[in-house]
C-alpha cells in the first residue's frame, strides 16, 4: 500500500501522489524566485517548499491538480514541512482525480442526510422548521459535501454537515440537563449556524476563501439568507420567532473580536456559543493526536492557542 503523506517520518525521503492545494510565488531577499506550496491527501497537509524554481513548474503547476511529488520530509519552527525537489504533473494512468486525495468526514454522505431529515422534523415551531427545510434544500449539495473551514476544524469533505450534527448530538444531551431550553431553537440554529461557509468557502478541493467570505464572513451572510428565506416565504423579520433564531445563529462565537456582531443573551445562544468552542478544539486535539506518537508532544497547534498536545501511552 502508498505511503501517505502523513506516514513520512523527519528526514525521510518523500515520494507520492497528492493534491496541490495552494501555490504561491515569492521571491528571496537576494531577488530569486521559490514556490510555497501545500500538499494534501487523505492523511492531512504539508506545506511545501521548493528553492529550485524552473520555467516547467510556473507553465504548468495549477492549483487543484493532481502531482506527483519527491523531497524530504523536515521541521521548521516545530512544523513539518517538504522540501521539494522536484514535482510534476501525473500522466496517463496514474492517479488524477482530485476527489481521491481529499479527507472525508468518518460518516458517509447519506448517513448524514437521513439524520439531518430526521433532526429537521424534530423543529416543530412552524417557521423554524421552514426556513431550516428552505435553506437546507438550496444549499443541499454544499451543505453536506464542503469542509467547515479552510484549516484547523473540520477542514475536510463532509465536515460542514458532520459538525452542524455533532453539534446538535451535544445539544441533545445539553438539554436534557437544564430546564427551560428550547430544543427546537437549539436545533434550528445548530443545524443553520455555519451554512454561510457555502457562501465564504469555494468548496473541497484546493479551498479558499471567496470574495464574500474575505469582504462579509460566514456569520453575516448566513444571516443574510435567513432574511432573504424569511422574506421568501412572507415572514415577518422581525417577529420574535425570527429574532431569536437570528440572535442564536448571529451570537455563535461568542465575542465581537471572535466576528460575532451580538454577544448571546439567551440560552440557547450561550449553548450553541460554547457547543461551537468545545466542537472545535476536540477535532483539533484528534487532528494532533493522530499525527503524534504516544508518548510524545505534537507540534504546537495554531487552533489550539499554539499549545502542545501530548499522547498518553496508557491504554
């Protein structure tokens, strides 16, 4: 079976198959040109950089294209990075398909969709549950196949959907412990609080932040489509109903200086605020956890304030 990216040990000759993610062109303080790349398959990314740059690498290298990569595997300022020494386009009847290099969420698709049906009947106050079901089917395809971030959490296929449920999955079990949450609040604006990223993300492969999610961000655009669905359907923006499902969704990072443009000042928005966090940094801590050796630190993780984790060797 191919090594993977991630299989690569510190000073190891690297040679594979992998997806050009991002490529940028920069020049030295002595005036000579290198490439900053990044490389991904499904065992996660490397950045990438390559010293020697030829005219065959700037005519033909393109961003979301499959390549054939060698180099060595090294540490700089406590990352992993491949130095490139050379790299080309695949050829006929090697791997091509950019689909095959990307990480996916651990539940399948259609697992996702027949829960996500299921959690949506669950909304029983009327005008929820519409705008949930109007916006769910306009993004349907996006929703359930985009990343839920460009990097750090749930940065892979799958993983907008997978997060929006294992955040309803914790707020299930949040509401069973305290009274006086609405359950179908929680739900609606679970399911709804980051389906801007459709809107700020370009999708899986090779993904980057679009003009609107540079310029506005995923917090006010989903908020803009609540508005527009709402109007849509001829509700009333600024009944309560709606309010309160704006102000959940709108509240969602909890601070101003996290992008949120309201603090929570109900329940619900605080659950969803801290479900969020907590959602995160456990994908985060996974993430390191499975690049790490028990026994050992991991490299310091920027989506964890740049701490270190460490892997128990105990069972």
């Amino acid at each position: 079976m191919q090594k993977q990216l991630a299989d690569f040990k510190l000073d190891e000759k690297v040679a594979v198959f992998a997806l050009l993610s991002s490529l940028e062109l920069r020049t030295t303080q002595q005036g000579k040109p290198y490439l900053v790349m990044t490389f991904t398959d499904r065992s996660g990314d490397i950045r990438g950089m390559k010293w020697e740059v030829t005219d065959n690498d700037l005519k033909d290298l393109q961003v979301g294209e499959v390549v054939f990569v060698e180099g060595v595997k090294q540490s700089y300022r406590d990352q992993e990075q491949l130095k490139v020494l050379s790299i080309r386009l695949t050829q006929a009847g090697e791997p091509s398909n950019p689909a095959d290099f990307l990480q996916r969420a651990p539940k399948a698709q259609a697992a996702m969709e027949t829960e996500v049906e299921r959690l949506v009947l669950q909304i029983t106050q009327a005008n929820w549950q519409r705008i949930v079901r109007y916006l769910l089917k306009k993004y349907h395809q996006a929703f359930f196949t985009f990343p839920a971030a460009k990097a750090n959490h749930h940065a892979f296929a799958g993983g907008l959907a997978y997060h929006s449920l294992s955040i309803v999955h914790m707020a299930q079990a949040v509401a069973d412990q305290y009274d006086q949450v609405d359950r179908r609040l929680l739900y609606a604006a679970s399911l709804l609080h980051d389906l801007g990223k459709v809107l700020e993300l370009s999708g899986p492969v090779a993904t980057h932040y679009t003009r609107a999610g540079n310029l506005i961000g995923h917090i006010t655009l989903i908020d803009e489509q609540i508005v527009l669905a709402a109007q849509e359907l001829k509700m009333d923006i600024y009944a309560e109903d709606l309010l309160l499902l704006r102000h959940t969704v709108l509240a969602h990072h909890g601070l101003l200086e996290y992008g949120s443009p309201v603090q929570p000042q109900i329940k619900e928005a605080e659950i969803l605020h801290q479900l969020d966090q907590l959602d995160a940094s456990m994908q985060a801590f996974d993430q390191a956890l499975a690049q790490t050796e028990p026994g050992h630190f991991s490299s310091r993780q920027w989506a964890l304030d740049r701490r270190s984790v460490y892997h128990p060797e105990m069972d």
